[in-house]
C-alpha cells in the first residue's frame, strides 16, 4: 500500500500540531492554570504519539509518550504548572519536531539531537518521580496507567483467571475505504505490549457474489498482555474511534464483563464464549457458569441492549477513571470539530497549485496574443468578445493567484518562542507585539521570508534593545518591545521589525565600517548611507562575538535574500527611541501588471505599480536634461536614467523626442528615458537562467502576445547602478561608469 | 498487481499473484477470482510474488475460500511470500487456511 500521501499528511499535521503546543506553552507561561491550554498541549502530544504510533516510528512514539505522561499529570493537578515544567515541554516539542523531522527526511538523528532526548527523557522521569530507564529498555512498559489489581481473594467466583487485557474489535464497513488498514492498528498495538492471542474473526464475511472487496468485514478478538493504561489501548484505535466497535476487558474482570461483551458483539454468543474459552481468557466453568447465571437472573442487570452505537467504548468496571472519560469524550468533539474543518478546506498538494498557476500564466500569454491579433484587425465584434475573455482572464488569474496567498500570522507566531527564549538568553525583558497578522501574502514569498526576518528579530534583540539597566537608567520602561508588523501597500506588501532599544550608533558604524575598510576616511556620507552601512557584506559593530549574532554574516545576507525576493529594505532609526527595518515585497512571483516600453527595437516591462506618471521630453528641456542629467519636474530636481546607455545599447535614440517614466521605489524617485511607452501589459514573470544571475537591473523575462520576449526591469536594481555609478549625474561620466562596474549589467540586447 | 492464471490439465487452475495485494487492486482481484470460482474448479494461489497483503486481500482470500469450500471445490494457498506470512502470523491464520507453510530457513 503506498502510504506516502498519508505519510506527507502526518508531517504536516505534526508540524501544526507542535506549532499549537508551542503556543499554547507559551500562553501558559502567562495563565498558568488555563485549563484549555493544558488540553490543547495534551491533545497535540497524544495526536502525533497516536499517529506516528499507526505508522510504526517507534522513536516518536516513546518519547511522546514519556511528554504525555507528564501533561496527564499536569492536567490531573498533580504537577503544578511552572517554569520547571514548561522549560523542558518546550525543549520537548522541540526534540519532537526533530525526530519527526528525521523521520521525515529518512535520516539519521544528530548525536546531538539524541544526547537531548536522553537528557530529556531523564529531566521527564524525574518530574514524574522515576528514576530514569536505562537506555534500551522500553520506556512505554512505564507507562503510569497501573492496570487494576489482581483481586486477591482467590475464593471469588465472579472473577475470572487471566492477566491478559480482552479487546473485542470490530471494524466498520468503510475502515479501508477511509485509508485505514486494520492491520496497521494491530502493528500497533504489538508495540505496547504482546498479542498473547488473536482470532481472525471473519463470520461477518457476506457470500462471494455479495462480497464488497472494498468494505471491511474483519473483527479480532485479541488477548493482550501489557502495562499500558486503558486510555493508551485505546489511543492506539483512536484515528477508527468512529468507525469500530471497540470493547476492552481489564485483566481480572469479572466474568460478568466478558458476559456483556458476548451480548454486545453481533456474532452468536456461544462461538463469542468459545472463543474466550479457547483463548484463555475464561475457563469453561467460568463461561457456563456465566451464562446460565444471566440467562436465569435478574434481567436489571443485563446491559443496555445489544446493538452498541459505533465508536461506543464499554467502560467496564475497575480499570477506568472518570479523567478517561473525560478524555475520551473531548478527544470524540474535537475529532468532530476537525472534521468540520476539513470540509471547509482542502488540502492540497503545493505542485499541483503551481501546475495550475503555470497554466493560467500561458493562458494569460495566450489571450495577450489574442488581443494583440484583435487589435490589428479592428473587428469590432472581435475585440469585444476579446475584451469580455480578458477580464475573464483577469478573474481567473487573481482567483489563481490567491489560491496561494497564505496569512502571514504564522509566521510572525513562531517568534513568540524565540523571543522568550532570546530574551531570557541576554537577560532582557522583552515584549513582542504583532501587527498585521491576517496580512497574506505569496506562500513562497512567506516560507523564503521566514529566515531574514529571524535574522532581523534577533539582531534587534541582541543590538537593538539596550540591557535592563540602561534602559531605566534612560527613563525608558525597563520591558522592551519589539514590534513584527505587515500591511499591504500599493502592490506590495511591507513587514516590519521595530524595536524601542537605543537605535544604530551612526559613530561607531562609520568607525567600524573605516576600520574594515568599507569606506574611505574621508569620506561624507549622509545619515542615511551611514545607516545603510549595516548591509555591507562583512560588517559588523559588535565588539564581542555573541552566540546571537555578530559574526559579521547577517545583514549583507538578510539583505540578498530579501532581494532575491525582489524586494527591498529600508531602515528607519532614531538614536535612543528604536530601529525600525522595514522590508518591501512583492505580493506574487508569478504574475505582475506590468507597463510596456520600447528602446529601439527592444521592449522592457516595467511594473505598473512603480509607475508614478509618464511625461514627454522634447525639444529644448530634453537637451537641457542631456546636459544636466536631471529634469526639472514642476520644481523638483528628478535625477534621469537612460535606459539605452544604462544597458549599453546600440543604436541611435529617436531624433524627434524621448519619453520619461518616473517610477517610485521606496523614498527614491527617478526618471527612466525610454524611446516610447506602449501601455499596459498583464506579465506572467519567466525567471532568467542562472547564467545572467549576477545580471542587475533585470529581475526576469516575459513572452508578449506576440511571441517576442520582454526583458522585465527591476527597478531597485537599476536605482542601485544609477547611485553607484553615478549614471544620472553627467552624460560624460555615464559610459565610464558602467565599465568600472565589474558587476553592472552590459546587455546587447539587439 | 497481477494475476496470472495457468491450467494445469486435470488438476487445478494455479493463479500466481503478483505484486500488492490490497486495498488499492482490491476490485480488480475481486474480478479475476469470480470469473474463475464460476469454473467451479479446485483452485491453487501461488503467493510467492506478493510484495505485500493488508485487510482487504486477508479478507478476499478468506472469502474465496469460502465461496470454494461452499461449492465443494479446493481451495489453497501454496509458497507464501514473506511479506503474507508476516500477516498471517499477526493474525494467526495459519489454522484457518489449513495450508501448509514453509517457512524460509
């Protein structure tokens, strides 16, 4: 059976799951006795124990188990709730993330990952009040669940001889069609204890020609020799609770017990007794006995009818606690709550999103070329119905789009925990609050955001935010905060991590930067340059290596990272009132608006939501702007970028006037010198090869409707080789400046 | 999966399973045995080639067995692959097939 579907689900659901446990364990730093919290980390752990136990990852399930035997206790209030108990749960989740995650990726687990889960197993035993299990043994055979007393008066008639636990299964019609395989349970439950006997009962098996191969007809009547609790057996069938019929005999119940099971069953009682007979679990005294006591006795102690509901569990006497039950019956709502849920979403395969994205990127090429055809032929009927399949388009293309947009809220949870953790590290008291959280935005753009942003927060954590003592020394409150924010803006999406610590000492960056030999001496930088200093490859102001940061690696990465998104970053600070990083990204990979414009032969794409306006350059102010390399828009000095020299291209510019686009990026506006401007275009974003990776200014390619390739303009990239080389200050240094850059882009593009 | 079939002159109809016997090829195993249990002739299922058995095949060979026996017809299970026995093993079949099982060395 392939299980690796089933397999991708479990990883998934884990992942949630541990995320959740996380949050609830930090939630119960603050209300530690919420009651809710300690269910919701109980259920997580009991789900990934039962399902990694379904699958057969052994490792998984001992050490789960060993998390769950102390939320139980917790959960009974025997352990109170503190910083004792929550340190090393969390530690826990985090072990258990990493054995899934071995699992997961068929590895190996790192010695150190395994000297964790053995000094966490120990920590674990000790709060329970165990000694620690030597290594090897099997640590569910400790399970705290102690089975009901042998009841010693060997004189009692009613009590049966056996040690061995009774299950009576009966699987439901749909089991299989579920995906489920009763076997897989019964693995399972050999993991927890030993199979002393199992009869195969098939009496439910309807003639061959009336025989569904599809449904279940299977029932096993087992005998089962374990320590484990009664709730444990049980958890083992928990993911078929709903779909079986389910009877647990302790060991040393009364005869009476196995009685109403017999009754309970579907299959004649006599066999039902023969089996028991021939399993071991009664003698055939005790059978005869038995049932002749219940057929001539009273009929008050007969149980509720024979024909049990599905998914009911017989509590039989002795062995089960009313915590069991309460269990058993939050654990039965939630499984209801999550089905729910699951017929309200989908999950499905990220592959598949992509294939359909693909397809409505040629769609949206296809009908451009439509349109193209439309327009030459000036058919009026024609362009009209060309025009209604265009907003169709349009339509299809955003709905596909948003198929992908995940909220950010995740995301920005995860630093919760490293922020406690962070801050406990440095001994700062740091407090973090989160904006924007419902803010979606593309699901690769979320996954590949995730680790600059952990370099920002710890950054601000570690430089940022002053020591305790400073702060209040400063007057300022002795919490920290650290602010993780998104909004949308135009097109983009911007996130940002602000801190209220003591803001970048521009002195000493400069020092540093001078030292390092980032900048020239003499050089006179603006504030802002200084404070863009940070991002330089190689730059660091710690004095002293943390284990945090510091090593000179961050920033210059944080920031190709963030580039590579196409975005950027801006960082705003005030010294002594906070930082502020604020990094601007696009919404989607796949699709832009974008705005076609010419230079000779060529045609770039910029995107449309750059585009400030367009104005014409022509006759004299276009001479004077050659000469120059500004333009005077209505009083303001716009710095000029002509695209024909910036790539180096041939041919002449036309005789008779230029076009100007003004584009916008952050706080810097520039004046792109184009040919001519050739309107609106939808553009499905062709990433370029590796081999004009190191290329700027260009972040990718387009097809137009007309079969002809566009080269799509990054405009952060092409302010950056206007700023450096100084290309929109004189048209004499311009052809210099381009070839002093090793990196700059020389394209012949005809 | 596959089945293969092959007739032995006089003897029984031999059906060689190949690959996984599951949930997955469930109807389609369903299939080829009802066309050969209508021949009413004693059957022999060579397990050797099966890679793998959940419920569903556990419960279409007990079936077939059945609806064999009713018929009057043989029905056995010969060169279970190791991948069957351990199933059988865990639900202690052996007794109920009836078939002798040779266990690898």
């Amino acid at each position: 059976m392939n299980l690796e579907p089933a397999l991708q689900a479990f990883f998934a659901e884990a992942d949630e799951l541990l995320t959740r446990m996380e949050e609830a364990l930090l939630g119960l730093e603050s209300v530690p006795d919420d009651r809710e919290l300690i269910d919701e980390i109980f259920r997580a752990a009991h789900t990934i124990k039962g399902t990694a136990g379904v699958f057969g990852f052994d490792d998984v399930v001992h050490f789960t188990h060993e998390v769950e035997s102390l939320l139980d206790r917790v959960r009974d209030g025997q352990i109170a709730v503190s910083a004792a108990v929550i340190g090393p749960l969390l530690r826990s989740k985090d072990h258990i993330g990493a054995l899934v995650r071995a699992v997961a990726e068929k590895s190996e687990l790192s010695g150190q990952d395994r000297a964790e889960g053995d000094e966490l197993t120990g920590v674990l035993l000790g709060l329970l009040g165990k000694a620690p299990a030597a290594r090897g043994d099997s640590l569910v055979a400790q399970a705290p669940g102690v089975p009901a007393e042998p009841v010693s008066d060997a004189g009692d008639d009613d009590c049966a001889g056996s040690g061995n636990w009774h299950l009576s299964l009966r699987f439901g019609v749909d089991v299989m069609r579920g995906g489920m395989d009763p076997l897989s349970f019964l693995r399972y439950l050999g993991t927890i204890g030993e199979i002393v006997h199992l009869h195969t009962v098939a009496d439910a098996l309807p003639p061959w020609l009336e025989l569904d191969p599809e449904a279940c007809y299977l029932g096993f009547e087992i005998d089962f020799l374990s320590d484990a609790s009664k709730a444990d057996i049980e958890g083992v069938f928990e993911f078929v609770r709903d779909d079986c019929v389910l009877h647990i005999i302790p060991p040393y119940a009364k005869v009476s017990a196995y009685l109403d099971v017999i009754r309970a069953l579907p299959e004649d009682d006599l066999m039902i007794g023969e089996l028991l007979v021939l399993s071991g679990a009664l003698t055939r005294a005790e059978l005869e006995r038995g049932l002749a006591q219940q057929k001539g006795g009273s009929d008050s102690e007969a149980p509720a009818g024979p024909t049990a509901p599905l998914g009911e569990i017989l509590v039989e006497a002795g062995a089960v606690n009313a915590g069991v039950v309460d269990a058993a019956l939050v654990k039965q709502k939630q499984v209801k709550d999550n089905k729910a849920q699951e017929a309200r979403s989908l999950r499905i395969d990220a592959d598949k999103l992509d294939q359909l994205i693909e397809l409505v990127g040629e769609l949206v090429i296809a009908s451009a070329g439509v349109q193209n055809i439309s327009q030459t032929l000036a058919n009026i009927q024609l362009s009209e119905a060309s025009e209604v399949l265009l907003r169709l388009v349009d339509d299809v293309r955003d709905q596909a789009l948003s198929l992908r947009m995940v909220q950010i809220g995740a995301t920005f949870q995860r630093f919760q925990r490293v922020v406690r953790d962070v801050s406990r590290e440095l001994g700062k008291d740091i407090e973090l609050v989160i904006s924007g959280a419902e803010t979606e935005l593309d699901k690769t753009v979320v996954e590949r955001i995730g680790d600059p942003l952990m370099h920002l927060v710890r950054n601000a954590m570690d430089h940022g935010i002053e020591q305790t003592e400073v702060r209040v020394a400063n007057g300022k409150p002795a919490r920290a905060r650290l602010m993780l924010g998104a909004q949308h803006e135009a097109g983009s999406i911007v996130i940002t991590v602000a801190d209220d610590g003591g803001g970048l000492n521009r002195d000493k960056i400069l020092r540093k930067a001078i030292e390092r030999g980032l900048v020239s001496e003499d050089a006179q930088l603006t504030e802002r340059e200084i404070d863009r200093l940070i991002f330089a490859p190689g730059f660091s102001t710690a004095d002293q290596i943390s284990n945090l940061s510091g090593r000179g690696v961050g920033m210059d990465v944080v920031r190709r990272d963030i580039e590579a998104l196409r975005g950027t970053v801006e960082i705003d600070t005030q010294p002594g009132r906070g930082t502020s990083l604020s990094i601007r990204l696009p919404l989607t990979l796949a699709i832009i608006d974008g705005f076609l414009i010419g230079v000779g032969t060529a045609t770039f794409v910029l995107p449309v939501g750059v585009i400030v306006e367009c104005v014409e350059l022509a006759g004299e102010e276009r001479s004077a702007a050659r000469a120059r390399g500004y333009l005077d828009m209505r009083g303001e000095v716009l710095p000029l970028l002509w695209l024909r020299e910036a790539f180096d291209m041939q041919g002449e510019s036309p005789t008779r006037r230029e076009n100007v686009v003004v584009v916008q990026f952050g706080q810097s506006r520039v004046g792109i010198v184009v040919d001519q401007l050739m309107g609106e275009h939808q553009t499905v974003i062709r990433p370029l090869g590796k081999l004009f990776s190191a290329l700027r200014g260009v972040s990718g390619s387009t097809i137009l409707g007309t079969g002809e390739i566009a080269l799509i303009l990054d405009v952060a990239g092409l302010l950056q080789i206007a700023g450096r080389n100084e290309l929109v200050s004189h048209p004499a240094t311009r052809a210099r400046g381009v070839e002093a850059d090793e990196r700059s882009a020389s394209l012949n593009v005809q | 999966m596959n089945i293969d079939r092959k007739d032995e002159a006089g003897g029984p109809i031999e059906l060689s399973v190949q690959g996984e016997l599951t949930i997955f090829g469930a109807a389609d195993a369903y299939g080829v045995l009802t066309r050969v249990l209508s021949e009413k002739r004693d059957l022999r299922v060579n397990l050797s080639r099966v890679s793998e058995l959940d419920s569903s095949g556990v419960q279409l060979l007990l079936a077939a067995k059945n609806a064999a026996q009713r018929h009057g017809q043989r029905f056995e299970l010969v060169a279970h692959s190791p991948a069957v026995l351990d199933v059988m093993d865990l639900l202690q079949l052996g007794p109920v097939f009836g078939d002798p099982v040779v266990v690898p060395a």
